[in-house]
C-alpha cells in the first residue's frame, strides 16, 4: 500500500494458484498469504481506505493525515496563505490572529468530527479483529484472535459461531459429518444450508491427535469473488480428493445446530470471498459540495480582479496624487516608487477583500447538515415499533442530495419482500384449489373474516399455516390417490432439515423459503416430514409412520430448473419424484399428460396473473434393472475428477424422461407493506427503479409485478438471456430498435459524438422511448453486458427502460451495475439493500441505505441511511430529500450575498482612501 505515493515494502504478485499444506506455517508463510484481519471499514479521513499494520492510528499520525485531508480543501488553503501574507509588517494592516482564530476553530470542528467518525471505524474493526477462536497448534486447541489466524491452521468451531475464514471443512458432530449453516451475511438468505465434508477427512472426527497428524496439501484456485464456485483438490497418502463449493465454509457464514465441526483455512483477511465481494469504501461528496468548490474559485478570479483593479488604481494615484498626502499616507519603509506601492498594495487588498472568500462556509453547512439529519432521526413517521427501529441518518454530509435521486438500485429478498413464503393455491390433477366460492359460485375475496379450514385433526400441523379452501381437505380425507401422492411429493422432493426440540413442535430449516413453505403444507395436509439421515427420509403419512429410502438426489440448479429426488418406499416400489420450473418440465412430460398439461397451464397462467410463484410437479416409477445401472454409472460420474459435472447432468437428463404430470403449486412471498405504493410514487417523481437481486428470473419477474414494477400495460418486457457475448449485443440491440429505432441512425446525438470522437464519450444524455418498456437481464448474460465493449449498449438499452431487473447476481455485479450508470450518466444514485450481499452496491452509489430487516447488520453498518422498512424511502427522498436542499440553496443564497454586500463596501472605500488598503 501507499501513503503519500510512497511505497511501503515489495508488491505481491498476482496469485494464479494456491497451494498450502495443513498444519504447516512454516511452509504457508513462504507464500506470504493474508492473515485474518480485518479492514473493510477503516477510512480515516481519506478518499481511500488506508490500513496499516505497523503504523498505528494514533494522535499524532491522525493530525498530519486530516490537516492534510482538510486543506485539500480550496478555502481552507487560502486562508492558510493568508495567514502567510500578514506575517509580512508591508502589506498587513491586521493582526494575524483575526485569521489565526476562525481558522483554527474551523479546522478543529472537522477535525473532531472526522476523529469521531474514524473512532467508530476503528472500535468496529477492533471488535472483529479480536473475536475469540481455537486453533489447533502443537496438539492442543487454544484460543487465538481472529486476526492472528493463518492460512493452513485447522480451526474448531462451535454451534451459533461466526466463521472465521474461508474453511475447507474436515468433520463435525453431525452424522456423515454435515454442518448446517446461515449465509445471510452472504447472499441475504436467512435459510439454513448443508455441508458435508470427504469421507476422508470426516474420519479425522474430533481426534486432536488425528486432526495433528492431518498433513493434507490443497491446491485450488487463486482467491475470487465468486461465492457459488470453488475448484481443488486434496491430497493426503498419495490419494487425489476432488473438493467443490459443498465442502467449503466461507466467511460470513454462521454455524447452526451442529456441535461442533473442524475447518482447514484457505482464505483468510482480505483473500476470504466475502472480502473480495466488498467494495471499496469511498469518500461521498455532494452536488452541493462540488458546486461549492466551483464558486470559491469564482470567489477568487474575483478577488484577484478586485485587488488588481485596486492595485493599479493606487499605483496611478501615487503617482498622480500621493506626493501630496505623504504626511497622512506614508509610504512604507523600502517603497521607493508609486508601481512597487501598487504592487504591496495588492496583497494588502488581498487581506482587507477576505471576508469574500468564505471560511466559515463550510461549518455553516455541516451545522445545518447536522440539523437536517436530526430531523431524520427524529422522524416518527419513519419509526417502526414492531421491531423498536427508528430511521437513522449515519452521516450528515449527504442529505440535500436525497432530493436528487434519478436512479434506485434495489435489491428483492427482505428488501421488497419479507421474505416470507405462503403456500397459496395449486392445482392437482386438472383442479385448482385455494379459491373460496358462495353459495352460488361466485369467487370470494379472502379476507381476516374468510373461515380457516380446522386441521385440529392432525396434531402435527403447524398452527400458523393457514388455508381456506375446504375442499382439499376432503380430497385427502377421502383418499384420493393424485392428491396424496402430490402431498407425497412435496413432503419427500426437497432438501429441508427437520428440527424437533419437543415432541411434536417441528422446526424446518430450508434452504430456501419456497421449498419450507411446500414442506409446510405437505405437513398440514397429513404427510408429516419427520427427519432425515443421508440415506433415509421418514413421513407420517396420514397418521401412519413410512421410512423411505433415500437413493439420490438430483440437484437444482439454474440451467436444470428442476429439482428431483429417487426413492425406494417400505413396499419396495422405487420412483422419481420431480419438481420444478413449467417451461422445463413440460418437455419431459409422457405424451399421455397433454389433456392433463392443457388444464394445469391455465391454472399456471392464472397463478402467475396473481404474482404467485409457481412450480410444476411430476412423477415416476423407475424399472429396478435399468434403475442399477444407472446408479452405478452414477456413481463414477459422481467421483470423477474432470468433467464431474457434465457427466453428471447427461445422468440427469436421460432419467428425468416421460415424467407424469400431477399438478402444480403457488407460493406467495408477501411483499412488505406499502412497497407497491411506494413505488408507484417513485415512479410520478421520475424516478427510475431497478431491481438487482440473486433470485431465479421467474421470481424476480413475479415480484416485479406483485409490487407494481411490472404490469401488462407496458408495451413489451425483454428478457436478455444470451449464453455469449453476441448473443447478449444481437438481443440488447434488438431491445433499443424497438423502443427507439431511431437510436440507429447516423444523425443521432449520440450517434454522432461516437463518430466525432475516438474515444466513447463521458455522459451520455437521456433518451426517450416510443413507449414504457421493461427490461430482464440474468446474471450469465450480464456478465458478458459488463464487459467494455458492452457497457455502453447496456447502459442505452437499459436506461430507455422504466423498470431494470437483474436476477441471479453476485454481489459485485451489484456494485459494477451502479457504478455504469454513475460513470455514464449525468444522475444521483441511491442503493438500498438489507444483508451483506448487498454492502458493495451501498458503498459504489451516490448515498447507501440499510434496511435493519432479518438478515444481520452489515448493510446498514455500511450504510449513509438507515431504517426498516422499503416504504419509508418515499419519505426520506420526497420530504426530507426536498426540504434538506430547499434550506441548503436558502442559506447559500443569503451567505454569499452577506459576504458580497460586506466586502464591496470596503471595495468602493478605496475610491475614497487614496487605494491605501486603509
């Protein structure tokens, strides 16, 4: 790192692969990894992060690095020279401390404040930095700060504990050595999720003699920010082990209801993939403080002309005139002609013509920042008393530019919604269920005073589920076989963990709220998920206890869309049950489902018109020879080392054939409360919305239009889902045609600044379309539109578009997104997001705001604005954003017209003092 454009010590070399060994520092330490620490909020009063380790933040290293911060400043420079110039007996005609005092007492508010505000930073990395662990070192496992853990340590971690680095997991408490854990602080999902380590190392269990003879070497990739990948392999005995993302524990991550587990530390401080993902912190300014700077500068050229013209009048009159008044205006000692009397002259007018220059300014406008943030916090309207969360404004530099948000950077889960999944209706064997209708068929709205269907007859329900059409109900009392092998799917086709603290009060831990929710109403509806081991899933179905077999898992993935598991039941009858996305799974249907696939696509389409999301849910019995092979070639696919998972995705795609359709299901993820109407005002300010979240496409789609984003009065919706970097310009290019086909001309503006100039131009002005459009871009696709010959179509297509929503991206995406529309476009930015996935994007925009919701702190630590709920930011942009700026331009308006009126008096005095600066 740098200070001063110094270097301090050699620079690494870019890592291309990393290779360590267990257990062994001396050999990791020739690498010259990163240790734990941990930095990411450390800004001192900087426009960059600067992080020391052998330069310690105190008094006397912060002093020279704020002065020199504060008289970056123009004003404060000046009066700095100021104080130079009446030093100097021949040109002053006041006392130097008049400057002496207002200045010093300016540099010392800012210098406390910034004191204050880089005090916090430090106490907040100290905590982290100082957070307990153990390691094991020489046999014994001992507690060690977070910020002394290296790379190759083996680490012990405890159930509810705070990952430390980036671990390969070697073996825990759990059976076949599976740990559970919570990546809210990751991706902004507060479901549980599954890890297994190797077999290999799973036998190491907590053995501290084993886990110190544990000599394993890890080669894998250089350090990334992909969270969702990781590639490498393990060797110990001479034996090769391929390891993946399901064996890794990243940083971020939280234990849960496992004991206790070990982990081997490949990443760690800035190296961990959490790290990686944060964006740098940079110093806000706002529109009001570059303007401020621009008029200081006027206020100079000014100055410098009111002095010259001064300068040379008492040149001329001296020669003219002074002869005569030498007895009351004498010249200074040394001065021997009228040009050189001119000349001290000017500088004298420099001191006298001060008050122009305004020093006291830049309090003035933290004072009344400071008051308009009070205003925030003291905002009862802004209040949430659910949850005892007032609004909070965490920096006072920033609120005048609320009132110029053009563009809103959004990210779904927890944000938009409250992350909480309802089982709503679904559609089973060519009926729809979820509807109430009156005695003469006409649908009923369902309200607070809609009759529940009673499931007091399954005492394994769970109380908070609710639904209101009786007829299911009747359907699985009666024994009807499609729907109970539909709830037989649903309680079977998933990947939930089942928590049973007391007999009977069942917990599940899902991996995502869409699969706990169909659990849930499986277990409503009489097929009760009990538990799960690696090899077994138990259901009480109807009351009767059932022990199924648990032979593979099929995972979901994004380009599968579909999830499927194969099951042996107690009767020994194997089948595949399979769950996923309409458009997929309608191609592997049996030709004999189509009659059935009429009827279940227009309930499909009715569900979706209502905002629901939807899954299609299939069947099939398995033949037992072809089933063994196939597990067999399964198996080898599984354990290869090259080609693992194209291998196993040909295994997938030749089982999931000639599926029988059974129906579909609909699941509402309730939107908080207010956000439709929120964004609808938004929307009459002129103000743009995109939605940047890791959701499927189909959810993201079916919020967007839950909330108001997206409606079937838009002209038309383009989805980019291009595989390559053509595909994705052909299908953005299209886009604009549509919208504005006269963007393709040469004699369009921006057209024409392209030919004009070699070089991409700097802002690009708005464009209008023919219509309101919306726009859907996937993570995949852009990936490629980020690139720099892509950039500048995305950001043309994609700003001519009401609504912009990304789906399926990683956190940094986030932040390179926002960062376009910043570099291209002339407009105020705004993010706002509620986990830690979303801190790179708070950081990159013009102000960041924290939603405090359900998934930790760390957005709203990294935020400029805090409070918790989205359909508060209509106030604070529309009232407090406003109001903020009006008082802002009102003060300017009367300080600069007090300091002009006070100084061009003196100014026209000259004219009557001989120009004597007296």
């Amino acid at each position: 790192m740098s200070l001063f454009g110094l270097k301090f010590g050699k620079q690494k070399l870019k890592e291309e692969e990393r290779q360590l060994q267990a257990n062994n520092r001396d050999f990791n330490l020739q690498f010259e990894y990163a240790v734990s620490n941990w930095h990411i909020n450390f800004v001192s009063c900087f426009t960059n992060p600067i992080y020391f380790p052998f330069f310690p933040n105190n008094f006397f290293t912060f002093l020279p690095l704020n002065l020199f911060e504060q008289f970056q400043r123009i004003a404060n420079a000046y009066f700095l020279f100021l104080l130079i110039l009446q030093l100097i007996p021949q040109i002053s005609s006041l006392a130097w401390f008049t400057t002496v005092v207002p200045l010093v007492l300016v540099l010392a508010v800012s210098g406390v404040k910034d004191a204050i505000d880089d005090f916090n930073r430090h106490k907040s990395d100290k905590h982290v930095n100082n957070r307990p662990v153990q390691v094991l070192i020489n046999g014994m496992l001992k507690d060690e700060k977070w910020m002394n853990i290296q790379v190759g340590d083996i680490i012990k971690l405890e159930n509810n504990n705070f990952v430390t680095a980036d671990l390969l997991l070697l073996s825990s408490s759990e059976p076949h050595s599976l740990t559970y854990i919570e990546t809210a602080e990751l991706d902004g999902e507060t479901n549980l999720k599954v890890k297994q380590a190797l077999t290999v190392t799973a036998e190491l269990g907590e053995d501290l003699q084993k886990l110190t003879e544990f000599n394993g070497e890890v080669k894998c990739e250089a350090p990334n920010n992909k969270l969702d990948k990781f590639t490498g392999t393990l060797t110990l005995r001479g034996e090769k082990y391929a390891l993946d993302n399901e064996k890794m524990l990243l940083r971020g991550c939280t234990i849960r209801n496992t004991e206790w587990c070990f982990g081997l530390v490949i990443y760690a401080g800035p190296d961990t993939k959490l790290m990686q993902n944060s964006g740098k912190t940079t110093f806000k300014r706002t529109s009001i403080d570059r303007l401020m700077n621009v008029l200081v500068l006027v206020i100079f050229a000014f100055l410098a002309l009111m002095c010259l013209i001064l300068a040379i009048g008492n040149g001329i009159w001296e020669y003219d005139k002074g002869y005569y008044f030498q007895v009351y205006l004498p010249w200074a000692e040394g001065v021997n002609s009228a040009s050189y009397s001119g000349f001290l002259m000017f500088w004298s007018y420099v001191i006298i013509l001060n008050t122009v220059v305004p020093i006291s300014l830049y309090v003035s406008v933290e004072i009344i920042r400071l008051g308009n943030s009070f205003y925030i916090d003291w905002d009862r309207k802004m209040y949430y008393p659910l949850n005892n969360t007032p609004a909070q404004a965490r920096t006072t530099t920033l609120n005048e530019e609320l009132g110029q948000i053009k563009y809103i950077f959004s990210d779904k889960t927890g944000t938009l919604t409250q992350n909480i999944m309802c089982f709503n209706k679904c559609s089973i064997n060519g009926k729809a269920y979820g509807d109430v209708y009156d005695m003469s068929g006409q649908r009923i709205e369902i309200n607070e005073n809609t009759e529940k269907v009673d499931f007091s007859y399954n005492h394994l329900a769970d109380p908070k589920f609710a639904f209101y059409d009786h007829s299911l109900v009747e359907a699985v009392k009666l024994s009807d076989v499609p729907t109970h092998r539909f709830f037989r799917l649903l309680s079977l086709c998933h990947t939930v963990m089942p928590e049973e603290k007391k007999e009977g009060n069942l917990v599940y831990q899902a991996q995502s709220p869409d699969e706990g929710a169909l659990v849930t109403a499986a277990r409503n509806f009489g097929f009760v998920f009990r538990a799960r081991t690696p090899e077994t899933i138990t259901v009480v179905e109807m009351g009767e206890t059932k022990i199924y077999k648990l032979l593979a898992i099929l995972d979901f993935n994004n380009v599968r869309k579909r999830m499927s598991v194969i099951v042996r039941s107690p009767e020994g009858d194997l089948t595949l049950y399979c769950k996923g996305a309409d458009t997929i799974l309608y191609e592997l249907l049996h030709s004999s489902c189509d009659s059935l696939k009429e009827e279940t696509t227009e309930h499909l389409n009715e569900f979706a018109g209502e905002g629901l999301r939807t899954l299609v849910v299939a069947y099939k019995n398995l033949d037992e020879d072809y089933f063994q092979d196939w597990i067999r070639r399964h198996h080898e696919a599984s354990t290869a080392l090259e080609g693992r998972e194209d291998k196993l995705s040909e295994l997938y795609e030749e089982i999931e054939k000639d599926l029988m359709l059974l129906g579909a299901t609909a699941i509402e993820d309730k939107l908080q409360d207010g956000v439709p109407q929120t964004i609808e005002t938004l929307a009459k300010a002129n103000i743009k919305i995109w939605v940047l979240t890791g959701d499927k496409q189909e959810t993201a789609m079916n919020i967007g239009y839950s909330c108001n984003l997206l409606n079937d009065d838009m002209e038309d919706v383009f989805i980019i889902e291009g595989s390559t970097s053509d595909d994705v310009l052909n299908e953005l290019r299209n886009a604009r045609k549509k919208m504005k086909p006269d963007s393709f001309l040469d004699s369009d503006e921006i057209n024409i600044q392209f030919e004009k100039s070699s070089k991409p131009p700097k802002i690009i002005p708005d464009e209008q379309a023919n219509g309101v459009y919306g726009l859907v871009i996937t993570g995949h696709s852009l990936a490629y539109a980020l690139e720099g010959n892509l950039e500048l179509e995305l950001v043309r297509t994609a700003c001519m578009c009401k609504v912009v929503i990304c789906c399926r991206v990683t956190p940094l995406q986030k932040a390179q997104v926002v960062e376009l529309v910043k570099k291209y476009k002339k407009a105020v930015t705004l993010a706002i997001g509620d986990g830690a996935n979303d801190v790179s994007m708070i950081k990159t925009a013009h102000i960041g705001v924290g939603i405090s919701g359900q998934e930790g702190m760390q957005a709203v630590l990294s935020s400029d604005f805090s409070f918790a709920q989205f359909r508060y930011l209509q106030r604070l942009l529309l009232v407090h954003g406003r109001w903020s700026y009006i008082r802002m331009c009102k003060f300017l308006k009367y300080f600069f017209y007090k300091n002009f009126a006070f100084t061009l008096v003196h100014f026209w005095y000259g004219f009557f003092s001989g120009f004597s600066a007296q």
